[in-house]
C-alpha cells in the first residue's frame, strides 16, 4: 500500500485528462435491446452538462467528444460557451457513416461516386463543426467490409478509401488532425476495410503528419497484444488516441478495466515508457455504453480506474526493471512490473484528492449530491445517444 505518491508521481497525475464521450449520457448499450434510464438527456446541451458533473467529482475528464450528427445543434457557439459554463470543453468530433442506406455496402469505399462523395462530404461537414468548436481531432470509424469471398474486388476499397481520405484531410486546417481507428470485424465479417493497426497506419502514414491512429482498446481478437501495438505506434510516432474500454468477448464497450485491468495497467506501462502520457499528441478518451448501469456513474467509474492504474504504472522501478532485464533475470524483471501492479493505491489517491479540493471518494459524492435524483425528477423522454436514436 503506498499513502502518499512522490512530486513527480503527483505532477503527472495533475495532468492527467480523459475525454468523454456524449453518446455514453444517453440510450446505447448492446445490439439486441437499448434500455431506457431515467434521467437521459434529451440534447446535447444536457449531455454536456452530465458530462460537467463527472469533471467536477474527478477532475480528469475537462472535455466531451461530440458525434455528428448525433449531436447536432443549431449553434456550436452556443454549445462551446454552455460546455465551458459547465467546466468542460468540446473535444474530438466523430464522423458518422453507418447509420444512413445509401451506405449498405460502403461509404468513403463505395463503388457508386455519388454514396462515396456524399460520405466525403459529411466529413467535410464535420470538419466545418471543428471550426466552430475549436475542436483538434477528426476521428473516423468506418463499418464498411464485406461478408462473403468474392463480394468486392478488395485492393479497388483500399484505393478508394485512399482517394476518399485523401480529400478530407486536404480540407483539414494547420492545427487539426485526421484520427483513423480500426477494427477487426462487425458488421462485416468477411473482411473490414480497416481491421487493424497496420491498415490504420498505412493509411495514415500515406496521408501525412496530421493524420494519426485510434487504439480502440475493445477491437482486437482474443490473445492480442493491445500493448505491443502501443509500443509501436508510440515507436512510429502515429498513436493519436485511444478509445478506452473493456472487452470480455467482442465489442462490449464496458467500463474500462472491467475485464482485465492488468491489460490496462501493462497498456499505460508502454504508455509511460513510450512518452505517451499527458503527452498532446496522445488524446485519452473513453468510449462506452452503459446500457445496464447509471450513466454518470459509469463514467466516473471509469475515469477513476484509467487513473488508478496509471498510479500503479508510475510506481514501476524502471531502473530495477532495466536492470533486470539487461541480466536477463526473468523471474526479477516480471517481479517489479508485478509489484507495481499490485500495490493499492487507493488510499493514497483518495488524500490527494482532497489535496486538490477534490472529494476523496467521488462515487460517493456524486451520490449525495442530489444531481442524480434532479435530473431523473427533471428529464422525461430523454433518448439522445445514437444507436436507434
């Protein structure tokens, strides 16, 4: 058990920053059934507001993702001033080209050139909300593939989906990026047209220093590596975010650090040893459904496990573990990470919380602080999210 963390520990859990993601305030969850919550947004303006509540209690998550055009507003200026009133700001901005028929067999891979313009396009719209959001990031998930051999003629995707790529980040502005995030499979299960790290970064390379990749920690096979691909990407200089959440099958999308949190904890090892925390280039995010659970809540749930094992990754020895295996000792080497891992640090980020104004347990002070029980007693009808929506 560590009580107390040393300065430099301290410095680097100050900066420390999570965006969240709007569509995890309202109605999402699983393929098969979205259960409705009360107190669910009925607007953006309302998710945002939710989303304040988590950084009030925390102190991580200064920031909110919005998706377009889930989030749609008739004023972005007044969207931006109504975040920053509730102590956030507005984030990452993410694309949506999965929701809409003309996209049933592909969008910036279409063969048709008006579907495959018309995705450009919205892009290119989302690109315009940037402008008006200050917003940095541009991140683009594509569920575009194919389900049997033989389908579509597969090199002919990849070219297009250059060609498309190529136009929106031609539009995008000297201090914007284009985030490119992968997954292995769904909804095609024959081939997706970017499955992986390495499609992501071959893509992005070809595009330029603006364009980076997005580490979904839930899109990869069982057995994956999800720390290697890390060290890579920090290696090549292309890791633009991360989407954090936690898998036990697939796509679950559940609390981060759920189901494995030594994966997280070995994930924010490479993290730390590759320069990649509070790092500006490596945007921290979550995104997640919380389709059985208390939407605020299971955000602060998750923040809160994103800083834990961030703690326990900075207690790492690293001269001890350079030692170690520079010797080649095994057994030593796998000792230090494993110390690290296991040490609670609960206590002692529960008093430097309270160092910082913060609330030592703040699950338990959004709980009493009432916010929950206005907002169910305020909001009927609320779906805002996405899926369905």
């Amino acid at each position: 058990m560590v009580t107390t963390f040393t300065p430099d520990i301290e410095a680097s859990l100050a900066q420390q920053s999570i965006e969240l993601p709007s569509w995890a305030f309202g109605n999402s969850g699983t393929r098969f059934k979205v259960f409705a919550t009360p107190g669910t947004p009925r607007d953006p303006y309302e998710k945002i507001a939710d989303a304040g509540q988590v950084h009030k209690h925390t102190g991580l998550a200064p920031s909110v993702a919005l998706h377009i055009p889930w989030d749609l507003v008739d004023s972005f200026a007044d969207l931006r001033k109504h975040a920053e009133d509730h102590g956030v700001r507005l984030g990452t901005i993410n694309s949506n080209t999965f929701q809409d028929d003309d996209y049933k067999f592909g969008a910036l891979t279409h063969e048709d050139d008006r579907i495959r313009r018309k995705a450009v396009d919205h892009h290119l719209a989302c690109i315009d909300v940037m402008d008006a959001t200050g917003s940095r990031d541009l991140k683009i998930w594509l569920a575009e593939g194919s389900n049997y051999p033989g389908q579509n003629d597969l090199r002919a995707r990849q070219d297009r989906l250059a060609d498309s790529l190529r136009t929106i980040y031609d539009r995008l502005g000297d201090d914007q990026r284009l985030v490119l995030e992968y997954k292995f499979f769904e909804p095609a299960f024959y081939h997706t047209d970017v499955p992986d790290w390495g499609t992501s970064y071959v893509q992005v390379a070809a595009l330029g220093d603006k364009a980076m990749v997005c580490l979904d920690t839930g899109h990869h096979a069982p057995g994956t590596n999800i720390e290697f691909i890390v060290m890579q990407l920090l290696r090549l200089g292309k890791l633009g975010s991360f989407d954090f959440n936690s898998r036990f099958y697939a796509d679950d999308d559940l609390i981060v650090g759920a189901a494995d949190p030594f994966q997280l904890f070995r994930i924010l090892d490479q993290v730390i040893r590759g320069g990649g925390l509070n790092n500006p280039d490596v945007a921290f995010m979550l995104d997640q459904c919380h389709n059985l659970e208390a939407k605020i809540p299971g955000q602060i749930r998750s923040v809160l496990n994103v800083q834990e094992m961030t703690a326990r990754a900075l207690l790492v020895d690293r001269p001890a573990l350079a030692a170690a295996q520079s010797a080649n000792d095994v057994l030593g080497a796998n000792a230090v990470l494993m110390d690290a891992f296991y040490t609670d640090v609960r206590p002692a980020l529960a008093a430097w919380r309270e160092s910082r104004g913060l609330p030592a347990d703040p699950m338990a002070a959004y709980a009493a602080s009432g916010y929950q029980q206005q907002i169910e007693a305020d909001r009927v009808g609320g779906t805002q999210a996405g899926w369905g929506a």
